[in-house]
C-alpha cells in the first residue's frame, strides 16, 4: 500500500541492493514498488506514477539512460535519482543531461538514498522562493526575451514555453531573483541542490548548460571564469 509520503519505484536488478533501498525508504513512510529490468521498470513509472524513480544504469534488457530517456520523450518529468557505478561517468552526465535530477554512485549509504530522495522531491515541490540556505528575495518576471511565472513554475521565450526539470527550474530562479549576483558552483550546490560541502561541482556545470541549450541565445545566465555563474540583464 502507498504511504503517506508517496510511491517511490526502485529500477535495480541486485537482490540484495534493492531490498536495503526498500527497507531503509519504507523506514521513512515511502511506499516502494521494485522491478529489476528497465523494460519493467518503465511500464512501472508509466503505470504507477511513482513521487520519484530510483533507476540503475547498469540493467538488463534496457538500460537507465534509455528509460530516463522515453520518460523525458514521454513528458513525464518524475524525478529521477540514477544509480552509477564508479566507472560510468559518461552515462551519469548524459542522464543528467537527458534529465534526470541526481545521481549517486555506488557504493553508498542507504541513508544517503533517503536523505537524496527527500531532496529531489523538495526541489520538484518548490515553491523557487524557499530554497534550501537561501532568504527569499523578489522574483525577476521577465529578463529580456525570458519571462518566468515562479508560482506556476513555467518559463518562456518570447512567449513559447520552455520545457524544464525541478532542478533546472529551481536553479535559473535562483540566478535571477540575485541579477549580477555572482555564485560560486560550491554556493549554488547548497543553495539550489541542498548539498553544503558537496565536492562534485560538474553537477552545477551539466545543469547550466542544459539551460543555456534550452533557453538558446535567451539565455542571461553567465560565466564568470576562475568563480562561477550570474544572471544578467540584457546588456549587462
């Protein structure tokens, strides 16, 4: 039976892996359905409508980042906390890239797990205004061609709308509630992610170029060598 924190699907083909992750999320009021290929795994999420997916890479049959992918293909944008092994680099930023929330590499602590899906659903929840270590500030409506709706969490270029995770989402509205602000990447990993003393800062990079491709030239998100990223106004 779903509990009252919601359904989580774990996609794992190690027995003894996913039953710890279904013990230790259940321990916390989730309610978790496991499968073991990503086939299964995706007829799941489609069917279930799980609050978040925890999804391995390394499956039989289909793996993770082609189940992350015919999600996002699909428009369902259920958060997505992949499971890496230390050797998949490359496949953990093309899940990101594809858009997938977060990710952890194995092998690590169940609690980690929990405290990671307690994370991605309190970025998908929002509201912008409430981030994690941040005081909340007057939210910028429109930046040049770029108009966002922070109650209704939608973005759009010169009037069209712009498909965005949780994540991707959280973070612009945090570079342009501070225009000209500058952050560091360890700055915005606590901010944004809710992860103070986070190491991996290409995390930072992957989302902010998944923005700058979606938003093109409408983009107002700048780099600032040897320190981090800004918004900034037109012109600016």
């Amino acid at each position: 039976m779903t509990q009252s924190r919601g359904l989580v699907l774990i996609v794992e083909d190690e027995r003894h892996i996913s039953d710890v992750q279904r013990l230790y999320l259940a321990r916390e009021g989730f309610g978790v359905h496991v499968e073991a290929d990503g086939t299964a795994g995706l007829a799941a999420a489609r069917r279930m409508h799980p609050v978040a997916i925890v999804l391995d890479i390394g499956l039989p049959g289909m793996d993770g980042i082609a189940v992350c992918r015919a999600l996002r293909d699909a428009g369902d944008w259920t958060p997505v906390l992949l499971v890496t092994a230390r050797g998949e680099e490359a496949d953990r930023i093309l899940g990101l890239e594809l858009g997938a929330d977060d990710y952890l590499t194995k092998p690590f602590s169940p609690r980690e797990l929990v405290a990671r899906v307690k994370t991605v659903l309190r970025r998908a929840a929002g509201p912008p205004g409430r981030l994690p270590g941040h005081s909340p500030g007057r939210a910028a409506e429109s930046l040049g061609r770029l108009s966002v709706d922070q109650a209704g969490r939608t973005v759009r270029v010169d009037g069209e709308p712009v498909e965005l995770t949780a994540t991707e989402f959280n973070l612009l509205a945090h570079l342009l509630r501070h225009v000209g602000q500058v952050f560091t990447r360890e700055q915005l990993l606590a901010q944004v992610w809710g992860y103070p003393g986070y190491r991996d800062t290409r995390m930072v990079d992957v989302f902010v170029s998944q923005l700058r491709a979606k938003l093109g030239d409408a983009s107002p998100i700048r780099t600032v060598r040897g320190v981090g990223y800004s918004a900034t106004a037109p012109g600016g």
